[in-house]
C-alpha cells in the first residue's frame, strides 16, 4: 500500500523554530522562495495550509486546489483577499493580540524618542560631539503629562492606552467602532475631538473603507501644533501627502511611521529627509518573543485545521458550509 503523503503547510516566510519544530509531525513545512504574487500562487498549489504574512494574490485560491485554511501570522487580515478564500471554500483564520503589547511598547519607545530628540541627540553626538549632541536637551520634553489619543481600540489600542494611562499617567482619549464597556482609565471622543485635543495622537486602526484617509489634511489642521503623529495601523490611514506638507511647514512637531501606503518605503521617500520622522520598516509587532507567539498561534491554528476542526479564530464563517463540502 503506497504511503500516504503529509500534508503540505506553506508560508510566506520563515517561522520561529518552535513553531516549526510542532509542525513537524504534522506535514511538511515549504517555505516560499519568494514572497511575489507569481511566486506565492505558483508555489502554494499543492498546499493544505498556507500561513500568511506576505500579500495573497486572489488567485492563489483558485489553483490551490487542496488548500484548507489561511492563516495570518498575526492579526491583521488586509494580506489575505477574504472573499476570494470564501469563494473556494478555504478558512480564513488570525492569531489576534499575539504581538499586540509589542506593538503598545513600540508606540511608548518612539513617543519618547521624538519627545526627546533622540534622532538629532544621537547623530550630532556621533557628528559633532558631546555638547552638539546635548544640547538638544534643551528642547526635549517630558512624556508625563500630556494627552494621548488612540484611534481604534482593539488588542493594540487597549494596551497602548494601559500603559499610557498607568504607567505614564497620560490623559488617555480613545476612539473606537464599539464604544462600549471602556475602562476607567479612558475616556471616548470622536476623531476629530482626539486629533484636536491630544499631544500624541496614536493609530492603531484597521485599514478598512472607512479608515482609509482618515487623517488627511483638514485632520492635521485640527492637531495641536507641538502635536507627534504615530502610526501602527496601515500606511493607507494617513494621506501622505496631507503629512508631508504639515512635516515641511512645522504644523506638528513630528512623526513615528512603522507602515506605509507602499512597502518597502523607496530609499528616496521624502519621509527619510525629516529629522522628526522616526521611520520603522514595519517592525512594530516584530521581536524574537512576538514571533514565537505568533508562529505557535499560527502553527495551533493550522494543526486543528488538519485534524478536522474549525479554528479557533475564524474570520469568515460563511465559508463553512462549502468547506464542508470540499472536506466532508
């Protein structure tokens, strides 16, 4: 009797070893060569499970014949075209809050480093010397005291506020699509309201249709203008040109942008030309314990799928019923 092939889990990328090591007994592990749309629906054909955190081509579900599930290595499902998945019967799953304290710990980092003038600190300390580098000081502020508005109040946004509030004791202003059961330490206002009354004005959004220029220029002209803009959502939530005419005339006092409307961000962006602008290669969510969290979330997900449950974190139960179909 000729022996029964594993089931193939395809990723975009490279997982933690420890997530590796718990798919091993339960298919094999292919790795794309190269995270291209060609590459990855070519590459995917034979694939039971992919786990995600590159951009799908929509027809990637039309060739993957076998495919089961696509799992985000993460939260955020813009990478995967949920209605194509749904079409063909295929599972849409996530690893929701996996790096979301990551991410709130970048968010305090780059507030604090704007505040402080770490980027002209340490390149005219490299430059010029000790007391070119220090005399920056002067012009630093402190990060107690001032107000933080957090636009979209999910996994990110609530502990981005927690540590805000509790740790910092910043006036927190939140705004979310659900407003309700808020925690003391926030209070809830309209976007306009938390543009125009916070110091720190923080995004941690989903991209969505309505989220899609939603700080655009009449949004910039409401901010205070010592005001920081930070940015862990999606480049799209922010007009960039809106940003860059506010960054040239001093509207506001600076930036922190980890994702942008095109990725990787061209050497020559006039975002790098900026000494306020703190620029991140999407790497907010990213350190050596959020991966592992992250691939083991994932790596539960696609182990589940192939021992015929649902997964814990489905994202478009109307697939269900043709996927049941597919996989009787």
């Amino acid at each position: 009797m000729p022996r029964q092939k594993k089931p193939v889990i395809f990723s975009t990328h490279t997982l933690h070893p420890q997530a590796a090591a718990m798919l091993k007994d339960h298919g094999d592990l292919v790795v794309a060569s190269a995270i291209d749309p060609v590459t990855l629906a070519d590459e995917a054909r034979d694939a039971d499970i992919v786990i995600v955190r590159a951009n799908l081509p929509p027809i990637l579900f039309e060739r993957a014949q076998k495919l089961r599930a696509a799992i985000r290595h993460g939260a955020g499902l813009d990478m995967i075209p949920v209605d194509a998945a749904t079409r063909a019967g295929v599972l849409v799953a996530n690893v929701p809050g996996a790096n979301a304290r990551t991410v709130a710990e970048h968010v305090l980092w780059t507030s604090m480093a704007l505040l402080r003038k770490f980027r002209q600190v340490d390149r005219d300390l490299r430059q010029k010397g000790w007391l070119a580098g220090r005399d920056h000081a002067n012009d630093g502020n402190d990060l107690s005291g001032r107000t933080m508005g957090v636009v979209g109040f999910g996994a990110v946004g609530r502990h981005v506020a927690e540590i805000a509030a509790k740790g910092f004791s910043l006036d927190v202003i939140v705004n979310s699509r659900t407003p309700r059961d808020l925690p003391d330490h926030v209070r809830f206002a309209s976007v306009d309201e938390l543009v125009e009354a916070s110091d720190i004005v923080v995004l941690c959004c989903p991209l969505t249709l309505e989220t899609t220029g939603l700080i655009g220029r009449d949004r910039i002209a409401l901010m205070k203008p010592g005001a920081l803009l930070i940015n862990v959502s999606r480049g799209p939530v922010v007009e960039d040109a809106a940003l860059l005419e506010a960054l040239s005339s001093g509207r506001i006092a600076g930036a922190a942008l980890d994702v942008f409307s095109t990725q990787p961000l061209p050497s020559d962006h006039p975002y790098f030309s900026f000494d306020n602008v703190i620029i991140t290669p999407h790497m907010a969510g990213i350190t050596e314990e959020s991966m592992m969290r992250m691939g083991l979330g994932a790596a539960e997900e696609a182990i589940r799928v192939l021992s015929g449950d649902l997964p814990a974190n489905l994202r478009n139960p109307e697939a269900v019923e043709h996927y049941r179909r597919r996989f009787p």
